[in-house]
C-alpha cells in the first residue's frame, strides 16, 4: 500500500442524499447494498445495464461465502441453483493425479459445504429480487456512473440515465464496478501486474445428459493443450482451453474449432453449447483500496486467475470486511479511521489467494513436453511420500487490523455451529458478539461499541467445547465472523471499543 489520504472526523454536519452510494450491481456490488441496508444505511445502487447479463461467468464459491449469503436472507435461494463439489483433480495427459483437493459435502467452519459450483445469472436473479425488498436501497438500473468529487465529509456522485444527468450526494461511495472500474480510474487508483497473463477460450454450456460428464472438477495439464473442465450449478458444465500464442480469437471461437476441441470429451447430444469467449487471466491488484472517503471492492481492487476459485469470493469477503466498518461510523461508534483497516487486512489475504491461483495456473500451463514431464514426475513423487494425501484450499487468517494482538485465535474465522438443522448465526443475531463468560459486563458498554451477548440455547454445549479446545472463557466475534480476541471479557470489550476508534493517521 503506497499511500493514504488522512480521513477526517467521524460526524458528518453537511445533508447526504444517501449514507452510501455503490456503482456496479454485480453479485459484489449488490452483496454491498444488502449487507449496509441491513445495517439500516441509506444505500443508491447504480448499475449501468438494465438487466443481468444471461451468460455464466464466476463458477464458485465457497462455505464462507454462503455464509455471508444466509446473513442477507438468500443462500437456500442460491443453493438450490448451485450444486456442491467435492473433489478438485489436476490431471497429467496419461491421468495421473498430480494434485487433489478433497471437500466433500459436510458442512465446514461456516456451516456450509466448503465447495460449491454456481450459475452467477441465477444468483443475480437471487440478490436482485432480495435488493427489491429493500426499502432502504434505491437502485438505478440503467443508469451510468460518470464521475464524482470529494468536499470534506461529502461525495458528490455524478451520473445519468437514458442521457439525463443527476446528482447525489453521500457520505461514501463505494466502487464495485469491476476490473474496468471507473470509480477507480476517477480516483487516481491504479491496479499493479503481479506477472501473470494467459489467453483462455472459455465454452459454457447446457447439460443434457450429465451421466457423460466427469463427476469432478478437472484440470488437465497436457502441454499441447491446457484444459479446464468444472460442474457449474443450474444445469451448466464448463471446459476452458488455453490458447496458442498464434491462435486468432475469432478463428478459436468457430463453430468447428470448438466441436473440435470438445470431441475428445465425447460429449456430442449430451451438452448444447451456451457460449464461447475468450479470457486473458491476470494476476493485478490496486495499489491503493481507498482515496477520501471513495473506496473500491472486488475486481475492481484485484484480479486472479480462476483456478483456485476465489475470485468472486474475494470480492464479497471485500464488502463483508468493509461494510460493518461502515455502519459503525456512520453510527458514530467509531472513527472514520478504522477504514485504514480495510486495505491492511484485505490485501494480504488476497494477496494470498492470487498466490494459489498462480501457483496452480503455473503448474496447469505448462506447454514445454520436457518441463511438462519434469513436473509432472515431481508432483507424483511428492504426492506418493506424503500416501497420495489430498489437499484443502486454504483460508488464511487475517493478520493484521482490529484484532487483539495478544490473542492466538485473533483473525480467525469464528465457526457457525449446526444442530438438528439449525444454524447459530440465526441465532445469534447481527453485530459482534461476546461469547462466553461475561460476568459483570456492563451492558450500556456493550451497547456503545455495537456488541451482544447472544443467548446460545440448544449451541451452549458446542459453544462450550469450541471454548475449551482454544482455552479461552470467551471471546470476541466482530461482524463479520472474524474473532477479535480471546480472554478476559472486560478487556475485551475495552481493546475492542479502543480499536473502533483509533487516532486517524497517514499510513505509509
């Protein structure tokens, strides 16, 4: 991270049309509105296309993000769309495992299963239809962002719609507006090139008979031809094709060239082709997430290759991070500040998957045959000392930010506990919550910083173990699931409410 502009107080004097502007109604953009309105915050959503996109693109998320889908009210909805993945295999051209991640169907940490392939269309039509919901989200359909400017505490957002120009003005404006974002571009943000750049041919299409199908999720690292073959949810299968340096994009995307690159799948009458397009996967993220009181979430602060999955994921943990952060200053419980957070601890978990992403795209796209080899005997060699042990995709914790530096636990995912059906997030309840002992705590305290003693019923016994496995008498669960701290209550709360309201600085 370069640079930070210095924010200002947490109050703003001046009337906003709306808390919180957000351009782009992607899946991103649309998670963002939900998760503010129901914070109570006065959101526009502006999206310059009047209806979704009908095409698939973004193909997974994972147990993480379905949680956060339960906490807006739509993840029954979105999984019945999506259908649960439970194995990855990276393949070398004879069949050969050279790696493997192994799911399955249990619920993990968050209380859903930890793979899950989906149909971003269908998801859209989800988030959209809960959005209408929403009284407190005003949402602009057809309607395109030109630019905005920043006077102390206010954002004034330009934009028109059918050609009409208006104006609105807000206390942040928030761009999900994607890899071409144009909040970024008026802000002075750049994206870095982190040194990846692949051309892909991507072919959705719609199964007929899925029987014919691979039942898992493929890589197949053949050097003539890199290829990616997934189950997407809906009734959808995915194959993507690394393309030649030669290859023209037009000639790629012909009928025959396509029928061509399918046959060897053997799938003639048991799919029906959707679309064909052509991707070039980067790996690139801003330098800067936040310029005043304009921030930027999902592709339009970092891009990844696909092959890990997160790209999409990525994104919503953006707003998930960002948009509790927001509804505490806007309800004076803490200093604009704490947004400096957002960057310090986005950024090297994202950091971190697009490291995975490149370092699974660099083993899939290997065109040397003897470097192909060279791989491929290492790969089997390593899975053959560790007995063929398969993998997990990895969720690191955060490390740096409002978290309790004393505590071990601290940046971890807090988990959500299951019993005969029920989920304990509904439980619960919204906000940060203190768990465990608490004794003494002074409720207008809790109330001053945003958190609640949930009442655990029929989880008290899991919630106990869970306690005593980490050998904390309670800890401190932030918003958005991340464990502050583990430890004494009253101290707890005191470093929490402390950390709300951090002195402004300049972070360098």
């Amino acid at each position: 991270m370069s640079r930070t502009r210095l924010l200002k107080s947490t109050k703003v004097t001046a009337t906003c049309d709306f808390d919180v502007v957000v351009v782009g109604a992607g899946p991103v953009g649309l998670v963002a509105a939900l998760l503010l309105a129901k914070q109570g915050i006065s959101v526009l959503l502006l999206e310059k296309e009047r209806s979704i996109f009908p095409l698939p693109r973004a193909a997974h998320i994972d147990h993480e993000i379905m949680r956060i889908f339960q906490s807006i009210g739509v993840a029954d909805d979105v999984a019945s769309s999506s259908e649960v993945s439970t194995r990855y295999e990276f393949l070398n051209v004879s069949g050969d495992v050279l790696m493997r991640f192994d799911t399955g169907r249990a619920a993990a940490l968050s209380g859903w299963p930890p793979s899950n392939m989906i149909h971003q269309p269908s998801i859209e039509h989800v988030l959209r239809a809960r959005v209408a919901e929403c009284d407190s989200i005003d949402t602009r359909y057809g309607t395109a962002y030109r630019h905005h400017e920043t006077c102390g505490e206010v954002v004034t957002v330009h934009f028109d719609t059918q050609g009409k120009a208006s104006q609105a003005c807000c206390r942040f404006l928030l761009g999900c507006d994607g890899a071409n974002s144009a909040v970024r571009a008026n802000s002075g943000l750049s994206l870095v090139d982190l040194g990846f750049s692949e051309r892909w041919l991507v072919i959705d299409t719609k199964v007929i008979d899925s029987s014919r199908l691979p039942r898992h999720n493929l890589q197949i690292c053949d050097p003539e031809r890199p290829t990616t073959s997934v189950r997407m949810g809906a009734g959808r299968h995915r194959w993507e094709f690394m393309l030649k340096a030669e290859e023209d994009e037009d000639r790629v995307s012909a009928p025959a060239f396509v029928a061509n690159l399918l046959a060897r799948w053997d799938v003639d009458g048991a799919v029906e082709l959707e679309r064909t397009a052509t991707y070039t996967f980067e790996a690139r993220v801003a330098n800067d997430w936040m310029q005043d009181r304009v921030l930027i979430a999902g592709d339009a602060a970092h891009l990844m290759p696909p092959f890990a999955g997160q790209g999409l994921c990525s994104g919503i943990r953006d707003v998930e991070n960002l948009t509790w952060k927001l509804g505490a200053i806007l309800a004076g419980r803490a200093n604009t500040s704490l947004l400096f957070s957002y960057q310090t601890e986005r950024e090297p978990h994202v950091r971190a998957m697009i490291d995975l992403a490149v370092m699974m795209g660099k083993v899939v796209c290997v065109t040397d045959p003897d470097l192909a080899l060279a791989r491929d005997k290492n790969l089997i060699e390593t899975r053959r000392a560790s007995g063929d042990a398969s993998g997990a995709i990895p969720n690191p914790k955060l490390g740096t930010g409002l978290l309790q530096a004393t505590s071990n636990i601290a940046g971890e995912l807090f988990p959500q506990f299951t019993h005969k059906g029920s989920r304990s997030d509904d439980l619960f309840g919204h906000g940060a919550w203190l768990i465990g002992e608490s004794i003494g705590i002074d409720g207008n305290t809790l109330g001053a910083a945003g958190v609640s003693i949930p009442s655990l019923s029929y989880f008290s016994p899991l919630v106990s173990q869970w306690l005593d496995d980490k050998g904390y008498n309670a800890v401190l669960v932030r918003p958005d699931r991340v464990i502050f701290g583990g430890g004494n209550a009253a101290e707890l709360i005191t470093a929490y409410a402390d950390g709300l309201y951090q002195e402004a600085r300049v972070v360098a």
